[in-house]
C-alpha cells in the first residue's frame, strides 16, 4: 500500500517533443506528490509538486496532471531538450509523515 | 548560499568494516532525512531527524545501521560490519521544517563493499 509505481522505466522522445511519465498510487492518505530529476552523479532536485485539491499544475515546461480518483498523476514535460536527458521520479508522502515513497524512476533520453 | 554536502563522495570497505558516512544540511534546517539508493532504483527512505531528535527510523534494513544528529545539524550514518548487500548511494537530503516541504539532496555517498 505505500508503493509508488512508475513507467515506463525508460523513454526516447525527439528533440521538440513531449515526454510523458505516469505514476500510480495506491494509499489515499498521500496528499504531496513532488516530482524530481537526478542527473548521473548528483542527488535528486525538485522539479515540481502538487497537491490532490488541483487537478493540473503547470511550471515552465513542466506540467504534472493529477487523477485523484483514478489515483495516477503524470508529468508532461513540452519541446523536451537534450538537456533535458535525466532520471525522473515521481514520489508521494503524507501530511503528518516523515517518510516519501520513491517510484522506480524513468530514464529519459532526448535526442537531438 | 551552500547546498547539502555529504563526505566522502566514494568509499570502499571490504566486507565486516564498520563505516561512517557524513551530512551537512542546509543551515537553519530542521529536518534531515537518509535515503539509500540502489542501483538502477529511486531513493528508498531509511530514516528522518527534526532537529536531533530521530523521529522515524522504520527504514534502516538492520540493527547494523545506526544514524545520529546529536546538535541538530550535522548527521552521520554508521554502518558497521558491512555486507555487500550495503553497496548503494546513500543520500542526505534537509528541508526547513519537514512535511510536505522541499528537500534538498546532497550528492551521496557511494558505497561499495567488497
């Protein structure tokens, strides 16, 4: 019940295109849902949250969409950039919690 | 203003060493949290300090790991007698209050036990 589950575990989008990234929960008591980016040799960086009141949150390029009662979110990232080639994990925690479950992590690939 | 660093970035330890892996948060923050991760495999928590008061360590695989953060701000994790099953990164991360906030994550230790 406390897992995480991300896909795909690695994804190839051209330059210009729209990488997209799904997760899946499973306990209804997570209520922060932070996205973050690791690239090789660094920790991870926050990238961008939300929280279950909205349905969509946009920053930039980044855009994470959130389903509560499907109990998915995803994140869009638009006119993905070769800089963009990183390690992005979706994780989720509780208010009143100390822990953040991490899912798996997808491996982006863009192409110039 | 300084990041998260974590001392030493590398470490090699041959199997039953005991070692010592170092964190220096944020200034000023409040919650401290360890993280080992895996190969190939996102953070997986292992312990959370408010201040130095160890709040949950639900996470640390075995009574070999053992975390302190006796001031409030600087944290160690001890692992002794090491297994090859310890080899992992192992991440610090702080943010300034704790729940539901922003965490900060060091560069990680690198750990292989051979």
């Amino acid at each position: 019940q406390q897992q995480v589950k991300q896909s795909p575990q690695s994804l190839i989008v051209q330059k210009g295109g729209i990488s997209i990234i799904n997760c899946a929960y499973e306990n209804t008591a997570f209520d922060y849902f932070p996205w973050y980016q690791q690239f090789p040799g660094k920790g991870p960086a926050l990238l961008i949250a939300i929280r279950p009141d909205v349905s969509e949150k946009k920053e930039g390029r980044f855009t994470i969409s959130f389903n509560k009662s499907a109990k998915q979110f995803s994140l869009h990232i638009m006119d993905s950039q070769p800089g963009d080639s990183a390690t992005y994990f979706c994780a989720a925690s509780m208010t009143g919690g100390f822990k953040t479950i991490f899912g798996a992590g997808t491996r982006l690939f863009v192409k110039a | 203003g300084a990041g998260v660093s974590q001392s030493p970035r590398y470490k090699v330890a041959k199997r039953g060493q005991d070692v010592a892996l170092r964190c220096d948060p944020i200034s000023g923050h409040v919650s401290l949290f360890w993280y080992q991760q895996a190969l190939g495999q996102g953070p997986e928590f292992l312990t959370y300090f408010q201040n130095e008061a160890q709040l949950d360590k639900s996470g640390l695989p075995s009574d070999r790991f053992f975390a302190e953060r006796p001031e409030g701000s600087v944290s160690t994790l001890k692992i002794q007698r090491t297994q090859q099953e310890d080899s992992a990164v192992y991440l610090c991360a702080s943010s300034l209050s704790g729940r539901g906030e922003t965490q900060y994550f060091g560069p990680g230790t690198r750990l292989l036990v051979l």
